[in-house]
C-alpha cells in the first residue's frame, strides 16, 4: 500500500495541516458539569495528537447556557473556561496537530431537565427524538445566540485554537434553523433559511480575524422534509461567501442517528457521494466524514478528487495511534463498530470503548 495523497499537507488560510487526516469533534462527555477540561480529556488529545492527524477538532464546545447537548460537555459560556482550554489546544499543538474547536447550541436537541433552561429553536416543533417543545427564538433570542458564538470563537482563539468550526449539521439549533424539518418561521430566517448560520459566520469573523473557519452541515439530513443535497449544493457556496474556509460534510439529525455515527452495514465511506458533490460547488477543502476506516480508502477518496480531508473518528477512538500505526504498516486495535462509543442511546454516562479500555 503506497500512500500518496494523505500524507500531503494542505495550507487553510495560511495555517498548514500536515496531512489530511482529520480526528472530528466527538463529544465523550468527559468534561466537568460545569463544561470545564478534565485531566481526562487532555490524555485522550494528547494520545490522539502523537497518533499523526493532522487536524483535531474538539467534541462540540456549548457556546449558550441553554446549549449544552449532554451533561459534561465543554462550554465557552465565559471567560473562566479560557485557562484550561488553553491547556488542551497546547496538548494537541506540542504533539504535532492543530487544533480546533468546534461550537456548538444543541437547540432543541437537547433538554431543560440537562441545561437547566427552556429549550430554544426556530419553531415549536420538539425533536422526535428529545420530544420536549421547544420556545420559538424572537429577535433578541437569535441575537444573543449568535454573539455567544461570536463570544465563544473570541474565547477559543484566545485559548489558541488554530481552527474554529461551527456546528451547522445533525439538527442542532444552526442545523436546526437550515432545516425545512425544524424551520417553520415566516420572518427573514424563514425565507432565507441560511441566514441565521450566515450571519454567526460573518460575526465570528470579525471576532478572529484570519484564523479560519469550517462550517459542518449535514449535506443530506435522511427525514421527511428536511435538507435534501440539492439543497444544500446551493447553501455551501453561500457559507463560503459568508466566510467559511472548509466545508466539513456529514450527514443526518438525532431522528435519522444511524447517518450521524453510521453502521457498518451501511459500508465503508457512505458520505463520500455527499461530499463529492459538496466539493463540485465550492472552492475551498471539504472534509468527509463517515465509515472512513483505512487510510489506504481515504488516499483514494482523497486521490479522485472526493474530498480533501478525510475525518475518522471511531477507528481513531478504538486506537488513538490508528494513524502512525497505519503508516507505518503495523496492525491496530480495529473498531467493530459495536457502538458502545454511542453512550446515550445505552444509557451509559460517558464514551467507552471495549478495544481502548485506557479511554
Ligand atoms: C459518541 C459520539 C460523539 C460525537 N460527537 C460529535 C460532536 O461533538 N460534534 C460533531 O460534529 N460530531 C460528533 N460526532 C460525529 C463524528 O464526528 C463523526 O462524524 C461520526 O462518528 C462518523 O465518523 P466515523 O465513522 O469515522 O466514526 C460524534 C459521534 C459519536 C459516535
């Protein structure tokens, strides 16, 4: 196996990522209830930073008091979360990755009884997952929510992330207000459905400045009504006008889960179509993510032109060393997709995993 096109780094906006192998947010619930870092969470980053991607970007980080989406999520609510988020970004730097952040405001899929507030959306339409209705956003409400990601992106760069996503897949509130599923406004944020995500981006720029910005969107949300490909081959491009410097590409809303953390029945690279298409539109890097289980298939994704950067998470997860060990052609600890990692739907507290006992 000769691995050609991965191992080349790629410059966003003047940042180099020393290949292309991303490790996605993946929220393990390990932070403090108050959403600050835990000795925890920086042995997981470090393994994973001496495992050789490229790019890490943290589990979502909630940007509002009413945004968390689990019980010991990161938060970026206030300037007390800067001291120890600057620890975890130099953990990931000082073992060769760049690090990244990604917000997040669960909107309405999260609920009152685990943030503590009323949950918000764009309309009072519960999540049929979470089921609790949720209070339709006025004005103000949209507003504060967007300078809390402003906020947020002025904490993490201060903390010294090299790259801040914002959280537009899976149904959470930016996915949420994209969404004819979720989004049944008549205002301005009802006619343009992107407005709300194209305005966070565009406040979030003046906060930082050139660091750059990925955008997640879920390319095809797989429910009746919402966001279709067709759909969201027109709103990428208008991220990218707005600000956006990579287009990450995943797929799905908590009502259609097996496309947000996919099975392995539904075989290797399900999104690659997703992102191919995505990529077609825009002139930034893509990152593909989904069922990407060895390097040698996200060289040749990355070698046809269907992504620029391929994102695994769970094989990552089951062998944080997946990637140096993969280069340097030693077997790893395989994931077998058991989904014990998915620790809400088993009712489990926090993310283990049978093959990474040291998690
Ligand atoms: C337990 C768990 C937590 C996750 N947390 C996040 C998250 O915080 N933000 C996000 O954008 N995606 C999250 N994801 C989705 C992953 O980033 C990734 O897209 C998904 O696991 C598919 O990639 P894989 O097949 O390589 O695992 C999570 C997935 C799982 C299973």
């Amino acid at each position: 196996m000769i691995l050609n096109d991965i191992l080349e780094p790629l410059h966003v906006k003047g940042v180099k990522i020393k290949n292309r192998i991303v490790f996605p947010a993946f929220q393990a619930n390990y932070a403090t209830p108050e959403g600050f870092v835990t000795d925890r969470l920086l042995r997981m980053y470090e393994k994973l930073a001496r495992g050789g991607s490229g790019l890490i970007i943290t589990g979502g980080m909630a940007v509002s008091d009413d945004g968390s989406q689990g019980t010991k999520v990161l938060k970026v609510n206030s300037d007390e979360h800067i001291e120890g988020l600057k620890k975890l970004f130099s953990v990931i730097r000082e073992n060769g990755s760049v690090p990244a952040a990604q917000l997040v405001h669960a909107g309405r899929q999260t609920s009152s009884v685990m943030t503590g507030h009323p949950v918000v959306a764009p309309s009072p339409i519960p999540c049929p997952v979470m089921k609790e209705t949720p209070r339709e956003l006025d004005d103000a409400g949209i507003k504060r929510i967007q300078d809390d990601f402003a906020e947020g992106a002025r904490r993490v760069k201060k903390a010294g992330a090299g790259l801040i996503e914002l959280h537009g897949a899976f149904g959470y509130l930016i996915g949420g207000f994209l969404s004819g599923f979720s989004n049944k406004r008549s205002d301005k944020y009802g006619t343009d459905k992107s407005l709300f995500f194209t305005e966070i981006i565009e406040k979030v720029r003046q906060e930082i400045g050139d660091t750059p910005i990925s955008c997640r969107i879920s390319a095809d949300e797989y429910v009746n009504g919402g966001l279709t490909l067709n759909e969201t081959r027109k709103l990428a491009p208008q991220l990218v006008k707005a600000g956006a410097d990579i287009i990450s590409v995943a797929a799905g809303t908590y009502a259609s889960i097996n496309h947000m953390a996919p099975t392995k029945e539904m075989g290797e690279g399900v999104h690659v179509h997703l992102a191919g298409a995505i990529r077609d539109v825009v002139d930034v890097p893509v990152i593909c993510a989904g069922n990407i289980r060895s390097l040698h298939y996200a060289d040749k994704i990355i070698g046809e032109h269907k992504t620029d950067f391929a994102a695994i998470a769970r094989p990552q997860l089951s062998d944080p060393f997946f990637v140096k060990k993969s280069i340097e052609k030693r077997p790893v600890e395989e994931c077998t997709y058991c989904g014990k990692c998915m620790y809400f739907l088993s009712g489990e507290s926090c993310v283990s995993c049978p093959r990474n006992p040291e998690l």
